[in-house]
C-alpha cells in the first residue's frame, strides 16, 4: 500500500515546463526548482522595471509638445515611444564622467562624494568642492554602533 502512495505522488510531477530534464510541480507551474526561481526573478526585475519607467515618466516636465512627448498620447502598440523618453530624464541630471565644481571629464578617476556628486582629482575633498555630507554626525553614529553601553548587573551583598 505504501508503494501505491509514493507511485501516485510520483505521477503529480511532470517533466519541466523549460524542457531543462527535471521534473516539475503543479505548484510551481510545471517548473523545476531552479527554473521556477529564475521564473519568479524574470517577473520582479520586470515589476521593479515597470515602476521606474512609471515612477520616470511621471517625474518628466510638461512641455509645449505635449502631445508628440507624452507616452498617453503615444499608441500603447509602439513601445519604441516609452523607452525614448526614459534616457532624455537621465540626461537632464549631472553627467557622471564631469566634475560638478570645473565641469572637467573625469572619466575612470572621478571620485564620487558622499553627498552624491562626482570630481576631479582638484576637488575631491570635501573643502574643495562645498560638500554639505555632515562627517562628524555619521563618526559619532559609527562610534555609538561600534561601542554599545554596556552595565554589569548589581552585586547583592550577603
């Protein structure tokens, strides 16, 4: 009788939905472990792209040109239009290869502050280039994580 369980498990699983040898579940949608894994990455890399696009695009000025711009004025079957409006937001922030102080390339030297720009090798320190990061705040927050308090327990006396 227990052989007859253990067969009736087996035929659950079928062969992978990815023709990758192994066999799959019902639960995981007819994948193996390792292609359902992939299946379920493929999807949450594509939401996360999906709210960037979204999250850029709301972010985007108007302008006069509103309709040529706009991706609801756009045919939702070209998605050529969406992805052209992404790369022009990004283009409108500081330049990562340009120092923030002289507008210098940088190129594979730059040096990116705490405060979130990049410089040259001339304006690096934070006195050089104006850097509003505040460096002793997060010293005494490393410090006070590093060093926890720590009290003995009170002897009683006999």
């Amino acid at each position: 009788m227990a052989e007859e369980q253990n067969w009736q498990e087996a035929s659950n699983h079928t062969p992978c939905a990815n023709n990758c040898g192994f066999l799959g579940s019902p639960t995981t949608f007819n994948f193996c472990s390792k292609c359902y894994e992939d299946h379920c990455l493929k999807d949450q890399n594509m939401s996360q792209a999906k709210l960037a696009v979204e999250k850029s695009l709301s972010q985007q000025p108007e302008t006069s040109f509103s309709s040529i711009s706009s991706p609801a004025a756009a045919p939702s079957s070209d998605p050529l239009v969406v992805v052209k409006t992404v790369p022009e937001v990004a283009v409108k922030s500081q330049p990562r290869n340009r120092c923030a102080k002289c507008n210098r390339r940088v190129g594979l030297t730059g040096f990116t502050c705490r405060c979130g720009i990049t410089c040259c090798g001339t304006h690096r320190y934070p006195e050089q280039h104006g850097c509003t990061f505040d460096y002793k705040t997060m010293g005494r927050e490393a410090i006070a994580k590093a060093n926890p308090v720590i009290k003995a327990a009170k002897l009683q006396k006999i």
